[in-house]
C-alpha cells in the first residue's frame, strides 16, 4: 500500500522544516492544522516563531499556483512529494482526526499514518485504529537549506564556461572538479571568465602565516584577499574557519600591504541566556566581553605577527608584544552607534550577523565609504533574537539581494576544523 503522512500541527510547531523531511513520501495537511498555526503565531515564543515560519514556507510554495492545480497537491520541492491541503465540506472544520478518518475512508488503498508530538493524540488515533508515530527530527534549518554555497561542482574541466551558464553560476562562485577549482570573474564586456583559485593550502601561499586545512577554507581566502571584492559574507558552522580566516586575511591587508587603514570589529549583542545587566567602561571596553572569539583567534595569530617581529613564535614576551601590536591596529565598535558613519578604508567585520534584522543590516552596509571592504560573518542556524528566523533574518536578506553584484561574494563552508568533538556536535545536535 502506498503510504502518506496526516501532519498535526504540533510537528510544525516544533520543527516547521518538518514539510520538507519526508522525502519522496505526499503530506496531507488539515485545515485543523492551518488554524492551529493561525492561533499560535502571536508573541515572541519559539512555537510563535516555528509557527510563522511553517506559514511562510507554505506561502512560498504557493505563490503564483491555481487554486484548482492545488487538487493535483503543492509541489514541495526536487525530490520530495506533494503537499494536499484537506477541505471541510461541513461549516465547521473538522478536526486532525476526523480528517485522518475521512482521508482513510475516503482512500481504502492508501495507509495513513497520523504523525503528531501530542501523545494523546497519538493514542486517539491509535484507538480509532490509525497508525500514528511521533516526530523526532531536531535538525535545524542550516544554511544551504536557504541559500546557494557559492560552489558549483562540474562534471569537466574542459568546458567551464558552459557549464557555469548551465548551473546558473555567478561572478564570483566557484567551480569545483575533484580537488581543482576555479573562480568566475566578470569581463570588461561582461562575460564570466574561469579563473584558477590561488592556492592557500600548506604547498602554496599562506596568509599571515597561516594556510587552509581544507578547500573551502582556499575558496574563502580567495575572496577575503581580493580588493575588488567590496562585500563578502561566510557562512557555516562553529568550527569552519571563518573568523580566523577573515582577522588573518584582515590583517595582512592592513599591516603588510596597507590596503585598509584599520580593522573594525563588530556584532548583534544578543546574549544566548539571561542578561548580566550593565557594563562598566567605554564603549569599546562594553564590546569586549561580546568579542571572545576575536580574543580567542588573536591568540593563535600572535605567533605569526612575534615571528615577524623577530621575537620567535615561542616567546611570551614576542606574542604579548604582538599582541598587542595587533590589538592597537584592531577597533571594537557597537552597532548602536552606527548610523551616521561614513567608514573610509577599513576593513570592517560583522560577526553573528544572523541575529541582525534586514533594516540593521541595510544600515550597517550603507555605512561603507571609499575603500572599505565589509565581511559579514553568521550560522542562521544559530539565531538567537526571538523575532528573527532564518528566512526574516538579515544575513539571509543580504546574501540573497547581493548575488548577483559583481564585487560581492559568498560562500558556505560546512567542514569543521576545530576539533573532532566540534564538527560531530555540529552535525548531530
């Protein structure tokens, strides 16, 4: 018997990606369920938050569809079934139940299963004689799942041109074939032109003193060391690289070549747990304790900046004088205090940019004068504004709306290097 799922609307309150995890399998959904969604999408809450975002996902993939195509059900996407919405043909709308026993009336060769978190409603329908089965999935909604990678993987070397314009590619994405890559840049008349990639790995260039563990890392340094680059955003996991990567690539442009002027450092002050309340100091001195990975990754540079000093990478004394050196050409700024700025020559970077909404993200970018180069830095998923999810969020917004500008690029990296704990955390939790 062909089997088909009944979704109630407690699955979609706690994973609203739930419409998209079960593969090739069709979905029902009651209008039980999209009044359910109606009720609780009010307030601040996290079911408020998963139940407007079920509500947009099912409004994307309506736009522009017939309502008499919808009885031949919604396409959810490539490689997965199709959407049917249950009708009441009674004034009042049926419950998740009574729909699950009028489908199953209705469709005597087809097995229902009711997939519901409420466990009483699990067990109605179980004594209704329903097959019911609870819903587990904690995925998150990650970052390809809304977003191109800025990687495109070819099939052959031998006709990149072509194969860019058949996977839609853009200036400044990359084409991968085996462990070579190559970067879209933009003619003077306009046309794509593959270009190889630098290589970043320990047999090529390094990047104050630091190499890419991985190709991905390559791709991201190749972007971040390319003035004709304005814009950048990386995205991807704890782990990935990416403010390290950015502080080196910043580094070497402000101290070694004098590109920018200086390096501004800043981000969404959003506390994962309860507020600590005030903080004493200047405004930098109030950024500090919001700015733990910039410490953390100027530790880790400092060795490279006391071998250039010639103090040996070994020395205390060589990496707190660095340090230092490095800290003095590296400002910590509020976003609060942002409009207004015009930003000349400086190498700026946003970090956590997921907890940023679409108007502070445009105010933030705005701020850019002659010379600067912004890298934004985010994981949406790990959002931690209340109102915020990851299609509203501003990282999303920017991504989407500078792809296709030829001095913007973006990238999504996935494989971890921090450490062997970290990159399985990401991947199962």
């Amino acid at each position: 018997m062909r089997q088909v799922y009944l979704l109630d609307t407690s699955v979609l309150l706690h994973d609203p990606a739930a419409l998209f995890r079960f593969a090739e399998q069709d979905l029902y959904l009651p209008l039980a369920v999209l009044h359910g969604l109606d009720a609780a999408r009010h307030g601040n809450s996290e079911e408020a938050r998963n139940a407007l975002q079920a509500a947009r996902f099912l409004d994307e993939r309506l736009a522009g569809v017939a309502p008499q195509d919808l009885e031949r059900g919604l396409r959810l996407g490539e490689g997965l079934g199709r959407l049917y919405f249950l009708s009441a043909d009674a004034p009042e709308t049926p419950s998740v139940l009574q729909a699950a026993q009028a489908l199953a009336h209705s469709h005597p060769d087809v097995q229902i299963t009711v997939v519901a978190r409420d466990i009483n409603l699990r067990i109605q329908a179980n004594a209704l004689g329903l097959h019911a089965t609870d819903h587990e999935s904690e995925a998150p909604l990650d970052d390809p799942d809304l977003l191109a990678t800025g990687m495109h993987n070819v099939d052959s070397a031998t006709d990149l041109t072509r194969a860019a314009t058949t996977q839609g590619a853009l200036a400044n994405e990359f084409l991968l074939h085996g462990n070579q890559g190559w970067r879209l840049t933009l003619t003077q008349s306009g046309d794509l032109t593959p270009e190889p990639v630098i290589d970043y790995s320990s047999a090529g260039e390094s990047v104050w003193g630091i190499h890419a563990r991985n190709h991905q890392q390559t791709l991201a340094l190749n972007l971040l060391m390319d003035p004709e680059v304005d814009l950048v955003t990386l995205l991807g996991p704890a782990g990935t690289g990416k403010t390290l990567l950015t502080l080196a690539a910043g580094l070497a442009q402000t101290l070694e070549t004098s590109t920018y002027d200086e390096i501004l450092m800043t981000r969404a002050t959003v506390a994962i747990g309860e507020d600590i309340g005030y903080l004493p100091g200047s405004e930098e001195e109030k950024m500090t304790p919001w700015m733990g990975a910039l410490m953390d990754n100027l530790e880790i540079l400092s060795a490279p900046a006391a071998g250039a000093m010639g103090a040996g990478s070994g020395s205390r004394w060589g990496q707190a004088a660095s340090q230092d050196l490095l800290q003095s050409r590296i400002r910590v700024r509020s976003l609060n205090f942002m409009r207004g700025r015009t930003l000349l020559n400086r190498f700026m970077v946003l970090d956590e940019a997921q907890n940023l909404t679409p108007q502070q993200m445009r105010t933030l970018i705005t701020r850019a004068g002659p010379g600067t180069k912004i890298v934004c830095l985010g994981n949406v998923a790990q959002i931690d504004t209340p109102w915020l999810t990851p299609t509203t969020s501003g990282l999303t917004y920017l991504v989407r709306r500078f792809r296709d500008w030829p001095h913007s690029g973006h990238l999504t990296l996935t494989r971890g290097e921090r450490s062997r704990l970290a990159a399985h955390a990401s991947d199962i939790l």
